[in-house]
C-alpha cells in the first residue's frame, strides 16, 4: 500500500461552513504525489463560487479522483492550498472538511448492515426527511417493494445490491446528511439513461443552492455545468463555459464529438 504523509488534522482556527449553507472553493498551486515523486496533479488552479455548479472532465488517469479526494479533505496536500471562503484548509481542519464537503463515489463504501444504518438513521430520524431522500435517489421504489424495507440487509460492501442501487443509496446517504458542498465523482454511472434523467431531475432542485462539483466522463451529466475544467495527465488543458470552450474547437470540443 501506498504510504501517505501523515494527515495533519489543522488548526481548527476558523470554521467557514458554520454560518453559510454553501462556500466558495478555490485551489490554488495544487499538486499532489502519492509517492513523494511522481505528480498525479500538478499547478491546479480552480475557483469554484458560492452555489455554483461546475464540471471536471477527462479521460481515465487524468487526475480527476484524486481530485476529488483532496477537495474532501481525504489526502494532505503536496503542494499549493484549497481555500473555503477564503479560508485555507490548513486553519479549518481536514476533519472538519469532511464533515462538511460530501463525496458521492462511482463505486461507495458501504457497510455490512442495513439500509437504514448506511443511510446513517434511527427512529430520531424525521421520517419526511427520509422518504424525500429516497425519492430524490430513486429508491423509494425499490424500498418500497422489499419486505423488511430499509431494514434489508445489503451484505459486504453493498453486494445484494446492483451497482446502481449502491450509487443510488450513496446519494440518498448524501441529502440526509445534507453537506454544504457536493463533490460527485462518476456517482451514476451505473445507472441506466432512463434512471439517471429522473435522478438528476429531481437531484437538480436539491442542489440549486449548493456549490456542486461534476467529476465525469459521460457528458450528459454535465448539461447544466455554469463552467468546466478539462484535465489531461493531472493538468489543466483549458476551462470555460460550455459555450466558450466550443467555440475554441479545442480538447473538450473534440472530447464532446466522440462522446
């Protein structure tokens, strides 16, 4: 296994998600090795605004989850620094960030338990608050139609369900715990077109207000991007709207011709 700098868990000096319901992000200099050698991303330099919606693309082995995992606080950084409102992650703490920041994985950590106890609830639990996680995930269905419902168990690592399922449970998991910043990494990739529409429809409304963060290689997840970073071997190769980045005929206007 790869060895890691020991996280340093931060000053805990300033807490910016206490008072705000979503924050501006910005990278600044960002380069991380898992080696201490090798850079899997080098010189990221993104601003992401309150509430704002925006898009990571490209192509397997560019960097992108690693990315993610440092904008939830899983990795210390090599070099450079992630500022929320300003405030650099190093004065808020890495454990606060991800308290704060929620990572909805291509393939999510799920426990040998039951539904309910990986949607983290109990009986305390506002019920309306669940079953509107449910339907935003696209469970409520599923759940429905199961005899013992959220008390089901899943098995290790979530294998009762389909991939799909897990993703969807994962999102559910996700608007429960309704964190001020949303990072999804591939989060519906399993889904089918059909599924993913309607999640996204309803998942859309949820997010209006929150910074959101689009890791993908499908570009119909990022429709409604307000901008997109497009990364190739842990670099920038260009940013933009949508619209902007089409005109120029560059990577991602060749990226969007193949897909």
């Amino acid at each position: 296994m790869l060895s890691l700098k020991t996280e340093e868990r931060g000053l805990h000096v300033k807490n910016p998600f206490l008072k705000n319901s979503t924050n501006a992000i910005e990278l600044k200099g960002v380069s991380f090795s898992y080696d201490g050698e090798k850079k899997i991303l080098e010189e990221i330099d993104m601003h992401i605004p309150k509430g704002s919606k925006i898009a990571i693309i490209g192509a397997s082995g560019s960097g992108k989850t690693t990315l993610a995992h440092l904008l939830v606080g899983l990795y210390p950084l090599t070099q450079g620094d992630i500022l929320v409102d300003g405030i650099s992650t190093r004065e808020i703490g890495l454990d606060v960030v991800r308290d704060n920041v929620f990572l909805v994985l291509q393939n999510p950590q799920l426990f040998n338990a039951s539904m309910a106890q990986n949607l983290m609830i109990d009986e305390k639990t506002d019920k309306e608050l669940v079953k509107k996680a449910l339907h935003i995930a696209q469970l409520d269905s599923f759940v429905n139609e199961l005899p013992e419902g959220l008390n089901t168990q899943i098995g290790k690592h979530g294998i009762k369900l389909s991939g799909g399922q897990r993703q969807r449970l994962s999102i559910a998991r996700m608007v429960l715990q309704n964190p001020n910043v949303v990072v999804l990494d591939e989060s519906t990739s399993a889904l089918d077109v059909h599924t993913e529409a309607k999640l996204f429809s309803e998942l859309e409304a949820y997010l209006e207000s929150k910074t959101t963060i689009i890791i993908a290689h499908r570009l119909s997840t990022i429709k409604k991007a307000d901008y997109i970073y497009v990364l190739e071997k842990g670099k920038i190769l260009e940013s933009g709207t949508q619209e902007a980045l089409m005109r120029e005929e560059g990577a991602f206007f060749n990226y969007k011709l193949l897909s």
